[in-house]
C-alpha cells in the first residue's frame, strides 16, 4: 500500500509537471494534499519529515509548508460551541493615549474617535 500510494505520487507529478524544473514547478492542490496526507499517515507509523519528503522526491522545507497551510488541515465545527468571552485589551499609543479594559474592536473605535 504505501508502495502503491509513492508510485501514484511520483506518476501524477510526471503527468502534471512533466520537465519542468526549479520555480516552474506548480504542484497542484491534489498533489500537495496527497502529499501531506502521506506524511501524516507515515508520521504516525514513526517516519520523520525528511524520509517522508525523500520518498516522495520532495524538499522537506516544502512538505512541511504545505502540511501548514491551512487548505489542507482539516476542520471539525462544533455546533454548539461555548460563547467565547472577549478579550480584554491594553493599547497604548506613541502619542501617549492608553485604552485598555475594552475588546479590540472597542479599542480600535475608540482610538479613531479619539483622532
């Protein structure tokens, strides 16, 4: 199986880069989940980064990008989630002016009325 997963890779990146090399290189959205998906399936086995990246013919700096990107984490919503209180702030300008006990938007009102 994961033979069968690396050889999909590696054809799909042939089918869709071909000879392209250096910036040319455009890896699809397909081919970067795929990839990420590898690693994190891999990485739960034991695998490092590295090896993962090597396996797949890519940069570990670029594997480990794509894994943060934030189109290929996934996403669990919570229907009926708490309230979250806001966040109290403290903004203190150059000019001197202070604001704080207030939420940011409250701040950020504040200050441009203040201006």
């Amino acid at each position: 199986m994961r033979n069968e997963a690396v050889q999909r890779f590696r054809r799909q990146v042939r089918r869709e880069l071909g000879g392209r090399a250096g910036a040319e290189r455009r890896y699809s959205d397909g081919l970067r989940r795929q990839a990420v998906a590898y690693w994190q399936a891999r990485e739960t086995g034991g695998e490092g980064l590295r090896t993962v990246a090597a396996t797949l013919g890519i940069a570990p700096v670029t594997l480990r990008r794509w894994a943060q990107d934030a189109r290929f984490r996934p996403v669990r919503v919570l229907a009926d989630a708490a309230p979250v209180a806001p966040r109290l702030v403290v903004v203190i300008e150059a000019t001197g002016l202070r604001v704080e006990g207030v939420d940011v938007e409250t701040a950020a009102y504040l200050i441009a009325r203040l201006r």
